[in-house]
C-alpha cells in the first residue's frame, strides 16, 4: 500500500524508465509499420523487433517489480494501490500527467477517476 506521498515520489523516481518506455513504444510501432508496409526501416529488421520487444518486456518487469500496476502502455497508465478514508483506492498516473493528481476506488476503474 502507498500513501499518496509514497506514490508521488515513486513517480518522480520511475519517470525516467517510463520516458524510455515511451521511446521504445515509439520505436517499436514505427519499425513494426514500416516492416509491414515495405519490408525494410531504417530502424532495422526483425532482429531489432525482437530487441525492443526484449527491453519493453525488461522496463515493464522492473515496474511491476515495485508493486504498481501497468494498466496501460499506450497510453501508459500506473497504479499504485493505497488507501483515502479508510477505503482501497488507486493512485493513478497517465501519461502526460506532470505529477500523480488522481485516484479512483478499486470496484470503479478509471472511469471512477477523481482529482485528488
């Protein structure tokens, strides 16, 4: 469980691993749709595929690894599970968000999303 607080500043300490998830997000649909429509990119070829997928799966192991929730990639969308009057909510980021500003109870989902 986070406070608000914890999950504030665990945001601020991952953003640099969500930035380079974006940048291989981005890479990776380029290369993908250049593949597919012409066969070549000048980001590379099927091996370069497999590489982004690898450290894509790799930055998502290390933020699952801090007890958050990867909701989303595109756009990404962080979890962290925590408590507001004594009821289970999440803390949730998305993408563009310059600092963690909402919340929603766990049964509502992020339509449920309320400022903090």
């Amino acid at each position: 469980m986070f406070t608000l607080a914890q999950a504030r500043s665990l945001v601020s300490t991952l953003r640099p691993r969500v930035d380079e998830l974006i940048r291989i997000r981005a890479d990776l649909t380029e290369l993908r749709a250049d593949l597919a429509a012409h066969g070549v990119s000048v980001l590379g070829g099927r091996p370069e595929v497999k590489a982004l997928e690898a450290r894509l799966h790799a930055v998502l192991e290390e933020l699952n690894g801090h007890d958050i929730q990867v909701k989303g990639i595109a756009p990404v969308l962080l979890d962290f599970p925590g408590e507001r009057d004594g009821r289970p909510v999440l803390w949730c980021w998305l993408e563009g968000d310059t600092d963690l500003r909402w919340y929603h109870r766990v049964e509502c989902g992020f339509a449920g999303r309320r400022p903090v």
